[in-house]
C-alpha cells in the first residue's frame, strides 16, 4: 500500500494542540503516527488523502493551530525502509514481557520472549495503544481460545496471545506488508496456531471467536462494531485501542447498539485501550 507522509511542526504553545491533531487526522482516514521534538508525523493511504479536506478538519478545530507540513510519498516498494531494524530497541512491558528483534536480545529473562523484526513503523509494541492491549492481554486467561486479531500489524499481539495459550488465532490485516511482516514473525517465535489473512471484516464468516483485538482508528471500530459483535463468542471479550479517552463516549453508544456492554478502560497518555462483552 503507498502512504502519503505529513510531516508536521506546532508552534503552538498548548501542550495539548498535537493530541487535537492527531484526533482530527484520525478522523480523516490518517492510520498510524510519530511524535516529534518538533510536532508529529501523519501517515494517510495515499487513495484515502486529501489535503484540502486536511486544512479544512484543522481550522475547525477549537484553537487555533500555529504550524507548517511538507508531504511525501513512501511508495509500497520502499514501505520497508520507515524503521530500520538497527534502531529497534527491547521493550519491556510487566516486567513479564520483553519484545525485541533478533539482533538485539535483551539482558534478562522474562516470562513471554517476542521476537519482532518491524518492517514498518506501526505495530511492533512501541506505542501506548499496542501497550495497553498487551498489559490486558498478560492477565486474562487465554487457553484453549480462539483470538481474532484485526489490523494485526506485526503480529505481536497474535503472538502473544499463541504464548498465552490461545487454541488458534485469526490474524487479518488489509497491508500486504503487514501481512508478509507478520508470517516472518510468526515463523521467528516458531508457532503455527496463527493463520495470517489479507483483508478486513469481510473475511469473517460464520466463526465465532473468545477473544477479538482491534487495535485500530477510531472511526474503522465504529464501522466495524456490528461485525464484531455477530462474531463473538455470548462469553467473549472484544478488546479495542487506536483512540483517545474523549472518544469513549462514541464507542460505547454503538457498542451498545450491538448489545455490548463495557467492562474495563485502561488509559496511556489520553490513549485508551476498553474491553467490551454482552
């Protein structure tokens, strides 16, 4: 897939202008994010940018922002080259659980050891949503469940959810290099309970499923709400992340709409990771 990269500088004196950045690019199709000392980084499919449409969402919002952008390319064949894997350092999380790539192994031994070699900026546990979803993950009880992980990414949370005992795991993401990025994952920490697919919910037949994860914007959870909720299982839990703690709101009206209830919030930095259930 060819992204169009927006990079942004804030003058704005406001600690909280980027936060309002970031949510009204995700609410324009922008999919994943870089802080900066200076602003941030947006990435947008390049079918879905607009950049009239983007100017226009950041003068509605309720400052105004004082910035510039410059915008690039990153055609599909060069997507690989947004993290280089020399620069991906282990991240602990639990004090249970290491990521790490396999030129750089960490130096204790933790309970759940994940290899990751990123070969894209998004998904490889560094981010707060990926954190937080991890974090609920470590205190579930997964044996024997069937996980559906969508917007997989990397795979990192499908593996840890085979490391946790899960029976088999559904991971569906609509890159093609996510989807190649996460089967060498998967042979890395050599399991084969996970089935990669590419796609989105229209892959989701008659399964059903214990466990879903969806760590993806906000407004694609809301298209994807009704789906979910004909696919999990009357006991399941569906875990959701990728938005902001203002959000809520929303996301809990539509899932109730489907006859979800929430169970649980957790939050990182005003991101927000919730579990939902009937």
């Amino acid at each position: 897939m060819d992204y169009t990269q927006v990079t942004f500088r804030i003058y704005n004196s406001e600690t909280f202008a980027t936060d309002l950045l970031v949510h009204c690019l995700g609410d324009i199709g922008f999919d994943s994010f870089e802080e900066t000392t200076q602003g941030i980084i947006g990435y947008s499919p390049a079918l879905q940018f607009d950049e009239k449409a983007m100017n226009t969402a950041i003068e509605e919002l309720p400052i105004k922002l004082n910035y510039n952008y410059r915008i690039a390319q990153i055609p599909d064949q060069n997507w690989n080259s947004t993290w280089e894997e020399h620069s991906f350092k282990p991240i602990e999380i639990e004090e249970r659980c290491v990521i790490h790539n396999s030129q750089k192994y960490p130096s204790e031994t933790f309970e759940y050891d994940i290899i990751i070699n990123p070969r894209q900026a998004f998904g490889s546990g560094y981010h707060e949503t990926t954190r937080l979803i991890i974090k609920r993950l470590l205190n579930m009880n997964l044996t024997n469940k069937c996980v559906l992980d969508m917007g997989c990414g990397t795979a990192v949370l499908s593996i840890l959810s085979s490391m946790l005992g899960a029976n088999s795991i559904t991971a569906i993401d609509i890159d093609h290099w996510s989807q190649e990025n996460a089967q060498e994952n998967i042979q890395l920490n050599n399991l084969s309970n996970i089935t990669v697919l590419l796609g989105s919910i229209e892959l989701l037949g008659q399964q059903k499923f214990d466990i879903i994860l969806a760590n993806i914007n906000r407004n694609i959870l809301l298209e994807h709400l009704p789906t979910y909720s004909k696919v999990l299982n009357p006991k399941g839990s569906l875990i959701v992340s990728g938005f902001y703690k203002q959000d809520i709101p929303v996301l809990c009206a539509k899932a109730q709409s489907v006859q979800l209830s929430l169970n649980n919030v957790s939050e990182d930095r005003n991101w927000v990771s919730c579990s939902f259930g009937f």
